[in-house]
C-alpha cells in the first residue's frame, strides 16, 4: 500500500480521491495483526520532503515491520502536474520540467537513503528509478536497481 506521506491535508490535495494516510496506515497496522505481509510505498513524496521527513516517515513505517519499503518521487507529468497546481500546490512547479524533476528525484534519493541507513532500514529500502533518468544517473546504476532480485521471503 503507497504511504506517501503523513499529512492528511497535503494528502487531500495531492490525490483527492484516495484514502488518507492516517487510514492507510490504520489498515496497514490491522493487515500486520492479522498476519499479513506488509509492503510499504512511500510514493510519491513531493518536493519538499528532506532528510527529517524521510526518517519520520521511515520511523512510522518500521513500525509495521514490513519486508519491502519501495519509494518514488512525485511525478509531475502530464495531468499530475496540472491537477496539482489547480489545487494550490505550488511546490509542483519546481518539478514541472524534465532536468528539475530528475534533479529532484535524485536528491530526494540520496535523503531517503540516507535515512534508510540511519533508521536501520536501507536493508529492505527499493527504490523504483524512472526510465527517464537515463542520461542523469549513471546506467550502471539505475540497471542495479532495476534488475536488483527482491529481498522478500517466497516459499
């Protein structure tokens, strides 16, 4: 289940028409009582999250004690971008153009990786580059993350 944030109210706005992350994680919180396998996406994350951010969220989710967290950045094409500025989030604009969206994504990397390794986490962090950071990140690099085998027990 995507957990892209904690804000219920930034939430609202950046996708309107899903459930808030207080239910998200409620619903998370009794799969994992149930006995479910928890698996954690935190995407996308907007713009502004920085390192805090990142080791908050991480801290909140560990708690679920998930086999997988896979984290993306918001992605601001097509009506994506359009749909956020219409509801007041101008942050999106720093995203809105192909060199600033991938210079976001990877900074953004760096800092949830970062938190990752401080919270204990980076063992079960995924992290799902776009195609369209060819050119921005070292091919070798996005290929490992790629074709990188899952870390989740299958019997």
């Amino acid at each position: 289940m995507s957990l892209p944030d904690l804000d219920d109210c930034l939430s609202r706005k950046i996708e309107p028409k899903a459930p808030l992350p207080s239910a998200r994680y409620e619903a998370l919180k009794k799969g994992k009582e149930a006995g479910c396998r928890i698996y954690v996406a935190i995407a996308p994350t907007h713009p502004h999250f920085q390192l805090d951010d990142f080791k908050k969220h991480l801290e909140k989710i560990m708690l679920l004690e998930p086999e997988v967290i896979f984290w993306e950045p918001i992605n601001a094409r097509g009506t994506n971008g359009k749909r956020m500025l219409a509801a007041g989030l101008d942050f999106v604009k720093s995203v809105m153009k192909k060199d600033e969206w991938a210079n976001n994504f990877i900074q953004q990397w760096e800092l949830v990786e970062t938190a990752s390794k401080d919270i204990g986490c980076n063992n079960i962090l995924r992290i799902w580059p776009d195609r369209e950071l060819e050119g921005y990140v070292d091919k070798k690099i996005l290929e490992s993350w790629w074709y990188r085998p899952t870390v989740e027990k299958w019997s």
